[in-house]
DNA sequence: GTCTATATTATGATAGAC
DNA sequence: GTCTATCATAATATAGAC
C-alpha cells in the first residue's frame, strides 16, 4: 500500500520549489480546495481547471493526499523564513511583533488559502498527523505566546481565528490589503497585550 | 411530521421540532460533520452511524441537502427566541450585550455546531443562497452591529471568528465550559467596545 | 418504516499508446 | 509528459418486498 510520498516524514518543513507544472496543479487546486474544501473538491476538477486530463494530475503527484500535503507544505513554508529570524532575535517582545506583523501579512496576501489551512477537516487531520508539520506549529505558537497554559491558549485561539475569519470573511473580499492589515494588526496587538 | 418538507422555501426561520428518527439522523449527521466536512461524509457513514441503512435515511430525507438543510435550520432555530427577545427590548446597548451572552452561551454549549455552521464550504454555500437563512443572519447582525460600515464589519468578523475559534479549538476541549464563557464574554465586549 | 437489490454516476487510481 | 481507455470502488438515489 502506498504511504504516499513522504516529502517531510523525517526532516524538517521548510521552504519548498516546486517545477511549473507541478505549480499550476498546486494553484488550481489550493483554489478549488478554498471554495468546495478538500472532500468537495475532485482530481477531475482539479484537471479541469489547470486544462490537462486527471492522468496528468497523477503524474504530478501520484495521489490525492500528495496534493493535499504538498499544499500545506508549501503554504507553511513560507514562513519558515520570517519564524527563523524571530527565533534567533534576543529582544523577545520585538520578535514577537514581529512574526505577528509576518503572519497577518502572509493571511491578508494569501486569504483563500486560510480557509482550508485553518478550517478544513482534512488539512486540520493532516496536520495533527505529520510530525514535521506539529514541530512547526508548536515553534511558531511557542514565539508568539511564550509560555503555555489555558488563558494564554484561549487568547491564541481566539487571535489565530479572529485573524482568519476576518480575512476570508466574503463581505471584506473588497477591503483593501493595506486597510485589513493595519486594523488586523492593531487588534491582534490589542488582544495579545503588545503594546508598541 | 412532515412539518419540515420545504421548511424555509418562504417563510422566517424558525425553531424546529423533529420526530425520533429524524433528531437521530440529524444528531449523527452533526457529528460527523464536524470531525469529516459535508462533503467528506457520506449517507453510509449517516446511516451506520445510527445504525440503520442507507434506504432508511432517505425515507426521513430524501436527498443530502436536506440533511444539510435541516441541521443548520435546526442549529439556527434555536437562537430565533433569543434574537427575538433582543429586538424587542427598548434598551439598545442591553438588547446588543444579552444576545452576545445567548450566542456565546449557545456557541460553547454546542461546540462541535460551530465548525460545520461557520467554516465548511457546503453550509456557506447553503446560507449565502437560501434568503430566510440571508434575512435570520441580517436581524442577527443588526442587533449586534448596529449599523453597517468597514470598521465595523472587520470587527464583526473577528469577532465571530475569535469566539468560534476557541470554541472549536482541539487544545482547548478540556477547558470547562464556564471558563471559556466567562473569558470569551470579557474579550468579545472588549472587541466590541461595550462596558458593562 | 425498514429492508434488499439495483441503477447510475463519479471517484481515485493504473496501464499502455504516443 | 500527456494522452485514451479502463479498473474497482463508493457515491447518491430509487424500486419494490416485507
């Protein structure tokens, strides 16, 4: 049975190249993926979109779950870069800000793709699932938050998803970039007790 | 008993009652939404679930939107007392902090309601094109809003997405239910600027 | 009301021609 | 690398027996 290609079964997440054609499926389907979820959303769909036939899509990537990860990678890859230099920062409080200016600008860049990494089952599972993905996760929460405990979690939960809601929200699909991201930031800072 | 063919084809949302075998289809229908996506559960898994056949469940609905229809009619319904307490208040600021406090409390309550009602793509979808599920989401944000504009709608959206957040966050399952009322109370009246 | 059986369509996935 | 053709499986949905 096949486990799937493992691209980070053992190594760290980092930031991924992919060729041309391997993009284009990861587009259309980090589209569709956002509109109809992971479930609702098919390889012929997915080939549809890009305008190659579904064998094609499987010599890209040779299931469905590979997609799916290879999304999820490359989405959390990317700020790999901005979580790195807030780790080797000695001023805390700085490096705290500064990821969060980093991550609300990577959601407000990026919005379709916050639906599915936040909220669809599948990429939620997937997440719980991989360890390399988990690791990530706990090094950007342990950045933002420092220590652990319930009333910190809750401010987390809360901070993670007032900022995606926001984002994907369809009546803000209209609000530009730079007017989402500055009241996203001050809220966030707000909630976090950053006081800059 | 066929109280709820074309429920809201015309008329206002409205607290729903079902027969046995239908609560049953509904409540299993609910769970397994919240842990898979609309789409990603079938009527078989519906169906064992509850322990009977695919054919059983189609005699209680005789399509998948129906089901979906009929959870978040049912989900939705049992806020209509509450709104229409809050509408009917004089006291605007009072009317606008109680039903915060019914949404909360619902919201916590039935946790696992939230992720499918808020997040999953089919039910979005459902209530974008059903008007009374449209006109029951406008009286409910006037109440809480106000009036409409930018600011106010990024704040409403945060807002929704922050207390739905904590509320269906994995970490966060084992925090007491009178815990995380209290503190998402305090946050979301700070979010909103009200000061009791 | 619930079952078995079945029709129909779509899905994820593979083999092999070009 | 991309295609056509095809596979097995599972999906939604229906018909009809009990």
């Amino acid at each position: 049975m096949e486990t799937a290609r493992q691209p980070l079964a053992d190594g760290e997440l980092r930031s991924v190249e992919h060729s041309a054609p391997r993009t284009r499926v990861l587009d259309a389907a980090l589209e569709l993926f956002a509109e109809f979820g992971v479930s609702g959303t098919s390889l012929q769909m997915i080939a549809a979109s890009v305008g190659i036939t579904k064998a094609a899509v499987y010599y890209q990537f040779h299931a469905k779950e590979d997609i799916v990860i290879a999304v999820t990678e490359r989405a959390l890859g990317r700020l790999v870069p901005a979580l790195e230099r807030a780790e080797a920062q000695d001023d805390v409080p700085q490096a705290r800000d500064d990821l969060l200016v980093d991550v609300i600008g990577m959601a407000v860049r990026d919005r379709r793709l916050v639906r599915t990494l936040q909220f669809d089952p599948v990429v939620v599972r997937l997440l719980a699932e991989h360890p390399p993905f988990q690791r990530f996760m706990d090094r950007l929460y342990r950045v933002l938050l420092g220590e652990t405990g319930d009333d910190v979690l809750i401010e987390a939960a809360m901070l993670s998803g007032a900022i995606s809601s926001a984002v994907m929200h369809p009546l803000l699909a209209d609000v530009d970039d730079d007017t989402l991201r500055t009241r996203l930031t001050d809220l966030s800072r707000r909630l976090l007790g950053l006081t800059p």
